[in-house]
C-alpha cells in the first residue's frame, strides 16, 4: 500500500522541489520508503514526467520492492497504490512465457505483465489498486484504477502540466491546480454528505472512476471503462449455491492474506466481520482479532465481539477507549480528511488505536451489507419505487399541492422533507434511492446556496442519472445494491476507510467485495436475498450454520458515537461559533444566516445533527485547503 503522485510538463521541466514536496505530503500512506524519478522524452517535443512513491511495505520488505519501480527490458516505469492478491499467479504465467523476476513484489508482475499483455493487464488483476505506468515505447502513460474503486486516483490537467496523485491535497499542494472551489462538487457534498465522483471540491480536479483507465498521450486524455459491475458476463446464469458462495467468499479471504506483514481482522460483533473470522477458522487458520471497546456501556459492543472471539477461539485483543478518548482525536481526524464527509471520524479513531497496537494490515467487513443486502434500503427503496411509478401519473399541480398540504400537516423532520420530495417530484430526483441517501434535499440546497449549478451534461443529475440507467436491467433488490455500492459504499464508506486508515500507515483490506463475488452476486435473483428470519441470509446461510445465533439476530448496529449529545455538550461552542458565518471560500457561495438556520433546526429537533456536523466538516475542510 503506498501513494503516489506524478507531473508531466508539457512545456517545459519538471519542478524537482515541487515534485519531492507532493512526494513528501503522502508520508503518512507510506512511512516505509519513498522515491522519485524524472524521466525526459521526446514525442516530438521534449517533455517530463516525474513520478513519485511513498511505500508501505507489506510484500516484498527488502529494498527491491523500491518505487517507482523500472522494468531494464522496456524501459517502462510504475508508481503504484495497492495490492494484487493474485500476483503469485500471474507471476507463474509470465514465468511460462519466458520473463524473469529479480523481486518478489506484485509491482513488478504489473510491470511484466503490462508489457506482455498491454491494457488488458487490468483484467487480469484481483486486488485494490491505482498505478501509473509510462509506456517508454509508446510515449504515453497509462493510469488505472481497480473494479471497486477500493483505491482513490485523482487527476488534472491545463495547458502546461498533467498531474495525478493519490489524493486531492497533494494536487492542491503542488501550486500546479488553482485552489477554486467546484460548484458541482459542493452541491455533491451537500446532497449527500460526500462528493460523488468524478467531482471533488477542486475545480478542474476528477476523480478516476472504478474500473476505468486513463491514457496521457502527447496532451490527450483517454478515458475507458474496462468494467462495470452491473454488465453481465459469461458466469451469469443459475444462481449459485450456498457452497458456490461459501468457495466464492473463502477464495476471496484466503487470497487477501497474502502479506509478508501479519494480518488481522476488525472484529466489531456483526455478522460481516463475524463471518470472516469464521472462515479463517474453517480453515485451519486461527485469526488475529481486534475490537474497540468503549468504557461506557451504552456505546460498547463488547458482549458481541467478545462472543464471536470466544465461539471461534481467535487470538483476541480488546482496545479499550472512553468517549473522552474520541472526542479529543476529532480535530485530528478532520485534518485526515482528503475531501470532506460527514462520517470518517469513528474509522480514523479505530485505524489509530489498531495501528498502534501493532497492526499493519487488517480484513475488514466492509460492503457485506451492500454485496448481501443488509440494509433497510433493500426493503424501503423498491417500495418507494411503486410509490414514485404511481404518482408519475398523477398530474403534477396536484402532486405539487399535495406535497404542501402534508409538509404543513406533518411535524417538521428530515424523513418527512424526503417524502414530501417524493411526492412533489421537482425533476431533480433522479430515483427513489438517492433520496434515501439524501442529506439536504434539493429545496434546502437551494436555500443553502447563494446560486445552484444549473443541471447540464456534467452536472451532478446528468450523472446519477448515468449511474440509474446502467441499473435499470436489474431487478428492484439488485439495482439497490448496485447504487449502494456505485454510490453510498464507493463515495463514502471506501473513501473514507482509505484516507482514514492510511493517515496512520495501516493497510484496510476488504474481501466481501472483490469484484469477482460482487459481480456473481449481482447476478442472483434479488427476492433471494431477503428473509423475514434471517439477515443477509445467503451470507449467513453459506457459512453452514456456523454463526452465533446471538450474532445472526442481534439488532443491526453499526460502530456509532455520541454526536447528538456532543453537538449539544462539548462541540457546542465550536460548532455554534463556525455555523454563525461562513468563511473563506464559502463566503458568498453559502447564503447569509444559512449555517446559524440549520443549527436553529438542530436545536429545535426539526434535523438531525448530520446537518449541522456537515456544515461545521465543509467549513473546516475549506479552511485548511484553500
């Protein structure tokens, strides 16, 4: 696991002071090793392209696996984030056809393996990844990102410079990408909570979509889409057994433990993380597990986690913590955000305290619910689909004055400001599940925002719908799932596991969601995966009965924190003082009095403290970065 950044001049040199400074700004994704490299061509003009490297070692720990890394057979360099989980594999092939290997990295079989199998390399990995390759003979680069998008990549171009990086801090940090704000991105974040990509919070900054590539060829950019997680495939067909399952998500564990580091598992209690462990159990392995376990009982799951590691007999480790504890780490986990989001705090406490107990690299749970249909949104969407096909055919002054008529007469709350949207339908709801996603509905943007970004071809609705029409083919279950993953998981749950862990060098692998079971699952009949007994059963019904019954139905509970009591305690002052007016950037953009509104709202119940806590979030990110 590493970070990476490059700059191309397209007129002129490579800075080397700029270079080596965004290099360093990745210090903490890779505490272990770091290196740089300019390279000078002519294509016809001559041109620079520096790339830089910050390791985390976790395979190969000797100094061959030293990045960016060059292959002596074509000259081609590679600054790469990630880890592939089938580089042994691969390797052995390559080894057939005739290429010898001097390390025993996985960087070096995407080095061999690009210049035996092209582009398509991609296809051939299974892992988390975003790397850079510069074709020496070709005269290009070539940019990648893995299925999921479990790795960020961001980019951006002008007249002089294309660069790419990591993260959009260290673009911001090179002086080459004027600090302005982008409208659709910050609507993004106040519709959601977090920025959809490809929009960031820096005009001219995109972020890589999963599974797409990305070729700079003397000043042209060429995006392609090698994957999607909807498009059907040769495996599609029968719907797999429990034991098809079972091998399916077994294969993906096993694989993922291939480290030259210890691995552990985060083991919150919950059927996700239950579940790994389990199969490590099954077989013959016996995990590392590590637990969170707050002071106060009201915010401790303790009794859970507990019995997963006594059921299955886990070398287990607890992390006690208190509130107090998480309270006093906020500022810092603020400053880890690369782009602001309303959640991130509790997985940066969690990555800090495994990190500090000596983890390097951990399983995590992550995405069981949208791959096994966890949420209450398999249930709530389709129902709010029927709702929405019905009223389409209601005339719209009566579905208008309708949704008046029950916002007067309902008491004032997020959920019913969502269901009065559904009912009034203003053309900018894209689909029922976005709605359920919602954060500020598309009225409080307006009266948020001193000018909404008119809806255009790259506007924020032209691409959710993109997003709802490439899951049209699906049946009601399996389009929730997909949004879940494309969106809510992608842009929030994955963003916010990377930037949070890596600020503390620890490497979050997550095996429910490689791409190979995510797609086979994608193609079960979704009415499979629900049951009035038992959640996610399809995941609970593979692992044979293996599970606690006390895991299996306990009440779904995630790894929550006291933010409604601490907005009105002790981040009183600090949000309050932050809401009464916004700075910076956000002066003029943000209306007047808007902040100190939502607070009023807080304060008077009418909202939940996700939208004041947004705010204060956008506010400080602003702050810090432009």
């Amino acid at each position: 696991m590493c970070g990476i950044v490059g700059i191309i001049a397209e007129r002129g040199l490579v800075p080397v002071d700029v270079l080596e400074r965004a290099t360093q700004s990745l210090a903490h994704r890779g505490p272990d090793d770091h290196g740089t490299v300019i390279i000078r061509t002519e294509i016809p003009r001559t041109v620079e392209i520096g790339l830089g490297n910050r390791r985390l070692a976790v395979l190969d720990l000797s100094p061959l696996g030293h990045q960016p890394m060059q292959d002596p057979a074509t000259k081609n360099w590679i600054a790469y984030n990630g880890e592939i989980y089938n580089f042994k594999q691969l390797r052995a092939r390559l080894e057939n056809e005739g290429d010898r290997f001097v390390s025993n990295s996985d960087t070096e079989v995407i080095l061999k393996g690009y210049a035996r199998w092209g582009e398509s390399i991609v296809s051939e990995l299974r892992g988390m990844f975003a790397f850079a390759i510069w074709d020496s003979r070709n005269q290009r680069l070539f940019l990648a990102r893995d299925p999921m998008g479990i790795k960020p990549l961001y980019y951006f171009q002008s007249d002089r410079h294309f660069v790419f990086a990591s993260e959009v801090r260290t673009l911001l940090g090179t002086g080459l990408v004027p600090p302005q704000l982008d409208e659709v991105g910050l609507l993004s974040y106040l519709t959601f909570g977090s920025v959809y990509d490809p929009f960031t919070l820096i005009k001219g900054v995109s972020a890589l979509p999963p599974g797409n590539s990305l070729v700079w060829d003397a000043g042209s950019l060429k995006r392609r889409q090698y994957w999607d997680l909807a498009e059907k495939n040769s495996s599609d067909g029968a719907p797999p057994t429990d034991q098809e399952i079972y091998s399916l998500i077994d294969e993906s564990v096993r694989m993922q433990l291939v480290s030259d580091v210890p691995v552990g598992v985060f083991l919150s209690g919950g059927i996700d993380s239950s579940a790994l462990a389990g199969i490590l159990v099954r077989s013959g392995i016996k995990p590392s597990t590590f637990s969170i376990v707050f002071r106060e009982a009201d915010y401790s799951e303790a009794e859970y986690s507990r019995a997963v590691a006594q059921h299955f007999q886990t070398d287990h480790h607890e992390i006690t913590v208190s509130q107090q504890d998480v309270l006093e780490l906020i500022p810092a986990a603020l400053k880890a955000m690369d782009q602001p989001t309303m959640d991130g705090v509790n997985t940066h406490f969690v990555s800090q305290k495994t990190r500090e107990a000596g983890v390097k690299v951990a399983l995590s749970g992550l995405g069981g619910d949208e791959v096994f249909a966890g949420y209450s949104s398999f249930r709530d969407v389709p129902r709010m689909e029927r709702f929405a096909g019905m009223a389409a055919h209601i005339p719209g002054i009566v579905r208008k004055s309708f949704a008046k008529a029950y916002a007067t007469v309902t008491p004032t709350s997020d959920q019913n400001r969502k269901l009065a949207s559904l009912i009034r339908d203003n053309g900018r709801l894209i689909h029922p599940y976005f709605l359920s996603r919602m954060l500020f509905t598309p009225r409080q943007t307006d009266s948020l925002l001193a000018n909404t970004p008119a809806p255009g071809p790259n506007g924020l609705a032209s691409t959710l719908r993109d997003i709802e029409v490439a899951s049209q083919a699906l049946d009601p279950i399996n389009r929730v799932s997909y949004l879940e993953e494309r969106c809510y998981m992608l842009n929030t749950l994955l963003r916010d596991s990377d930037s949070m862990s890596m600020a503390h060098g620890l490497e979050v692998r997550v095996p429910l969601i490689d791409h190979v079971l995510a797609k086979r699952m994608l193609s079960m009949p979704g009415s499979m995966k629900l049951d009035s007994q038992t959640p996610k059963p399809l995941l609970v019904r593979s692992l044979g009965g293996t599970l606690p019954r006390q895991i299996v139905h306990r009440p779904k509970r995630g790894f929550t924190l006291p933010f409604e009591h601490w907005l009105r305690q002790e981040l009183r002052p600090e949000i309050t003082r932050n809401l009464s007016a916004m700075r910076g950037v956000l002066e003029g953009v943000v209306r007047p009095n808007a902040g100190q509104q939502v607070w009023d709202d807080f304060e008077q119940g009418r909202t939940s403290w996700t939208r004041p806590w947004s705010l204060y979030v956008l506010n400080q990110w602003c702050e810090q970065h432009f």
